[in-house]
C-alpha cells in the first residue's frame, strides 16, 4: 500500500529523506514488536515493519541506482542485489545466535539497535548526491503521464506476468522443503537444496548484464519467466536422486536471481527513468501481494491438488501463462 506513494516521493526528492525515516521507522517498529503486550501493538509493529520495507528495500533503492547511474544501471542493481542476497546468509545465524543466548524480545532488540547504527546514518550521510532529471523513452520523445503508461496494453501485460511469476516463484520456495521431505529425503538435506538456491541466485545475478545486452526485454521477460516453468516442472517429474534435485535447485535459483534484477530494469527498458519510482511501485504492488500470499496459497492448494508434485507441476503452468503473457510487453511507443 505504501509503495506507490513511496516511488512518487523518490520521483520527486529522491531516496535520502525516505530511506532515512524508512530506517527510523523500521527501528521504531522493531522495539515495538519487541515491547508489545498484546496483539493489537503487535500487529501495529509489523504495519510499520511494513512501511519501513516499503522505504528502504529494493524498490527504493533500485530508483535510486537507475536515476544516479543509467544508462550504466544494471551493474549498480547487480552490485547491490549480489550484496542484499547476502542478508538471509549473514542474519538468519546470527539471529539464531541471538535467539539462543537472549529472549526472542531481546533478540529484537539488538537487532534495532543494529539497523539504527548501520543504516539511519549511512542513508543520512552517504545519499547526498544531486537528483539528475528523468529521461523519458518514446518513439515522439514526449513524455507520457503515469496513468497513460499504467493503463497501456504492455504495461498491463507486464504486471500480470510479473505477478504471476512472483507466485509461482515464491509458492515454490516455501513449499520446495515439504516436497523433499514427502519423498523421503531428510530434513538435512531439504535445506541443503533451499540453501543452494540461494547460492544459485547469487550466481544468476553475476549473468544478467550480458544477458541484457544480448536480448530485447520482452523475449527477456518471457524466456526467463518460462525457464523458471521448466525448473518447477522438473522438481514436479523428477523425484531423484538427490544430486539431480540439488543441481535442479541451483538452476532454480540462478533463474531467480535473474527475475529479481529483469523487475529492476522492466521499467526502465520501457519508459526510460522517467517517472520510474511510481511505475514501479505500481509493477512491484499486486507482485509483492502474490508474494505474501504464496506460502499460504501454495500451502493450502497442496491437498487439493493431490500432493506437492501437482502443486510444482500447476504452478510451472502459472509460470508458463506469465511467460505468454511476458512475450507481449514490448512497448509499443518506444524502442522495443
């Protein structure tokens, strides 16, 4: 809900002010959940959690890189991705550290007291630079409005793909341990395969500037969308063994790597810089939403469909509808 006017503000000023109240109000929400007695503050937290993501994760901070460094963008988005792919690595044991010496409250705590040291004056300090203009991309070198660009036929058709993906993604990730474990293989090893998706990620990232150079956005878009299918429907037909899962995992995850970066640039390749925080908070909005309820969903379709192999293999059909979908994004009023 906070995006959309989030990316508007980042248009206009740019990201220092809302990157440094974003790291406050993250602080903030992070004591709160720490402190809270019941429920109702509880919740109230995580909608400033919320608020506080809105403002400082990759949304903001890819508006941010594209307007300072394009056209030479996408080694700056590779940069930071390669280093925000890092976080689960580095925080998920050390918050278990925490957890298993200190109260989960304390253990959040700390970890407010860390984002306020790192991140409050590094947003403070270090994004002093100017705000260059946008530049916009179409055939008449004028620049369309928002809602004009919103209510296009390829723009359209990239939300829809996107969103989709980012179901499909996201259902199988949380669901890929359940899978493992329904066909035998030990909790050890489910999250060795998890673990070695992430790393897959990594790898992807380090592969999409030449990507970009080499393919247009939409066969882009649609070629990465329908390799993802294919990852999802091999885990649904293979059942082993398991160096063949694992390898399956580390291409799952490298393609992955290269969806989270093909978001960052879909904008940009289209409509240029020009007005690129409110598109892509527009883009990013019902994407985020099929992301928060993926786990859930895919979690609760599992039964229905007759076991998780059917749930990869209806959602390798998800992706494949996203992949069609991505194929007619090309921009109709600029270089395709």
């Amino acid at each position: 809900m906070a995006g959309i006017r989030i990316g508007r503000i980042l248009d206009a000023r740019g990201p220092r002010t809302v990157m440094t109240a974003g790291s406050v109000v993250g602080t903030a929400s992070l004591i709160i959940i720490a402190a809270a007695p019941n429920l109702a503050l509880f919740s109230i937290g995580w909608l400033l959690a919320g608020l506080a993501m809105a403002s400082t994760f990759y949304q903001p901070a890819f508006a941010a890189l594209t307007r300072w460094w394009a056209p030479e963008h996408i080694r700056a988005l590779t940069v930071v991705t390669l280093a925000g792919g890092l976080a689960s690595t580095v925080f998920a044991p050390l918050t278990a550290l925490l957890a298993s010496h200190y109260s989960w409250r304390h253990t959040y705590l700390i970890l407010a007291a860390v984002l306020a040291a790192v991140t409050v004056p590094a947003h403070a300090l270090a994004l002093r630079g100017p705000w260059p203009p946008a530049v916009a991309r179409t055939s008449t070198g004028k620049a369309l409005s928002t809602a004009a660009i919103a209510r296009s036929r390829p723009f359209l058709f990239l939300a829809a793909a996107v969103t989709l993906s980012a179901f499909a993604m996201y259902a199988v990730v949380i669901t890929l341990v359940p899978l493992l474990l329904d066909r035998g293989y030990g909790p050890a090893q489910a999250a060795w395969a998890l673990g070695l998706g992430g790393a897959g990620q990594t790898l992807g990232r380090t592969l999409y500037a030449t990507l970009a150079r080499r393919s247009p956005p939409a066969l882009r878009a649609a070629v990465l969308i329908a390799l993802g299918g294919s990852t999802t429907a091999a885990f649904a037909l293979i059942p082993g063994p398991y160096p063949l899962l694992a390898t399956l995992a580390v291409l799952a995850g490298t393609v992955r790597g290269n969806l989270t970066l093909l978001q960052a640039t879909a904008i940009t390749d289209r409509c240029g810089t020009h007005r690129y925080g409110c598109l892509s908070g527009l883009l990013a909005a019902p994407a985020i939403t099929a992301s928060a309820l993926a786990p859930f969903a895919g979690t609760a379709l599992a039964l229905p469909l007759g076991g998780y192999p059917h749930l990869f293999a209806a959602l390798a059909l998800v992706s494949a509808l996203a992949a069609v979908m991505a194929w007619q994004t090309a921009p109709t009023d600029g270089p395709h």
